[in-house]
C-alpha cells in the first residue's frame, strides 16, 4: 500500500505541475493560483476529516488538530490572494494585508505541529542532528535575510513595516526547517511506522524552502519567476495530502481496532 500512496502521489504531482507548466503564460499565475486553492483545499479537509474522526486525544490527535489549523489558514491566505487577483486585478503586491496575517498565524500552528512530534521522538533525537540540522538551517536563513537587506532598491520602494513582515518569512521558515528537517533525520531508519509525520514534515520542509525562493525573487523583481514556486507550493499540499489519506485509512482505523478489543470482554 505504501508504494501505492508513493506512485499516486508521484503522479498526482506531475499531473498538477504539469497543468501549470504547460498553460499559457498570461494565464499561467491565475492556473497555478486554482491548483494551488484546489490542493489547498483537499489538504484541509482531510485534515478536518481526521480531527473528527480520531478527536484531539493523544500527540496524534493534538498534532494532526495544530496541522489542520495550519493547513486552513494557509488555504484561505490562497482562496484571499485569488480573492485579489479576480476582483482587484492584483497579482503580487508588496504591502502589508490580511494575507501575512493568514500566513503568519499558519506558521504557528504549524510549528506546534511539528514540535509535539519531536516531542514524541525525543528519545530517537541525536543531538549531533538537531546542530548539523540547525546550523545548515542558519546559514540558509541568513543567507536570504542578507539577499533582502542587500537589495536597496526594494527596501526604497517598501514602507518599513512591509520591510519588517518580508524579513520575518525566512525567519519563521526556521521554525518549519529545523523540525522537519530532525524529523526526517531521525525517522530515516523506521519512516514506514509514522509515514503520516515523515510525510507532512517532508511537506512542511519542500514548503519553508520553496518560500525562501520565492521571498528572494519577489525582493529582486522578478515577478516572471514567481510561477515557479507554486508548483513547489502545490507538491507540497499534494504531499500532506498523502500523509493525511495515509492516517485516515490506517493509522485512526487500527487505533479504532484497538479501542474495541480493549472494551469487548
């Protein structure tokens, strides 16, 4: 089954890119906008799915509700962006909305998603992991926290709260990176028996990274190649996709299961 969930993300992620890649390129911002809100969509309410189906008991229940917080709020940060697009014919704008907001209060949710995970993985955490982890993650935050700084020209054009807010995005793509990237460090070895946690923190990283991307050509001017990212943004949702169904169908069943046999005499 797992190999089946693989190849279906696989393809469901080419299909989607490629829909994108292949539309016009005046229209190729309003198609990746739609794919990115479809999958968006399919994400958050799987997620709804598994926090009314397994409640908020347990570190799974606790991570999956903060996880589909995340995911809802991101997804109407997107529905919003799609919002601008039709009805005030904006396509990026470098002022400070309600989108920030939205994406900022997802990156919280988020984080606790991921750190109640590493919580339940301390005693498979090695140290040496959280610093090489830490330390790459340092570098490549800083590193764009300088790309920003250093380009004159767009901190002249931005007012010094839009200035702050673009700042904070790598910033707070630390607190996806660095989790997800212990996550994946240490389930390496047993990923088949906590596939749903190695694939949405494998989700939240493609995501944290893919931003850091698209902040520095945003802050560069250029707009041409901000089409790019979404397909990242929309692998990403595909993936938690997956590893939502996956703990759906699995993981809340056999813990159902195991709920019965415990009461049945």
């Amino acid at each position: 089954m797992l190999k089946i969930l693989i190849l279906s993300i696989i393809v469901t992620t080419i299909i989607a890119n490629s829909i994108i890649i292949l539309s016009d390129f005046d229209n190729r911002h309003f198609t990746a906008l739609w794919t990115l809100n479809i999958t968006a969509a399919i994400a958050s309410s799987l997620g709804i799915i598994a926090i009314y189906r397994h409640g908020f008991h347990g570190l799974h229940g606790k991570s999956y509700l903060f996880l589909t917080l995340g995911l809802i709020s991101w997804f109407f940060a997107d529905f919003t962006l799609l919002y601008y697009y039709y009805a005030l014919g904006l396509e990026e704008q470098k002022l400070v909305s309600v989108v920030d907001g939205l994406w900022f209060l997802g990156y919280g949710f988020l984080s606790l998603h991921l750190f109640i995970i590493l919580r339940s993985l301390h005693n498979i955490i090695k140290q040496r992991s959280v610093i090489i982890v830490l330390i790459i993650s340092l570098l490549f935050v800083g590193y764009n926290v300088h790309i920003l700084l250093s380009s004159e020209e767009f901190i002249v054009e931005v007012d010094f709260m839009a200035l702050l807010v673009t700042i904070a995005y790598p910033i707070l793509d630390m607190t996806l990176i660095v989790p997800s990237g212990v996550i994946l460090i240490s389930l390496r070895k047993d990923y088949q028996q906590f596939i749903p946690w190695f694939l949405s923190s494998l989700s939240l990283l493609i995501n944290a990274i893919a931003d850091d991307g698209y902040v520095h050509d945003f802050v560069s001017g250029n707009s041409q190649n901000l089409w790019i990212w979404y397909l990242f943004y929309v692998t990403d949702f595909i993936i938690m996709s997956g590893a939502l169904f996956w703990y759906n169908r699995f993981h809340i069943s056999s813990s159902k299961l195991r709920r019965r046999i415990r009461i049945e005499p």
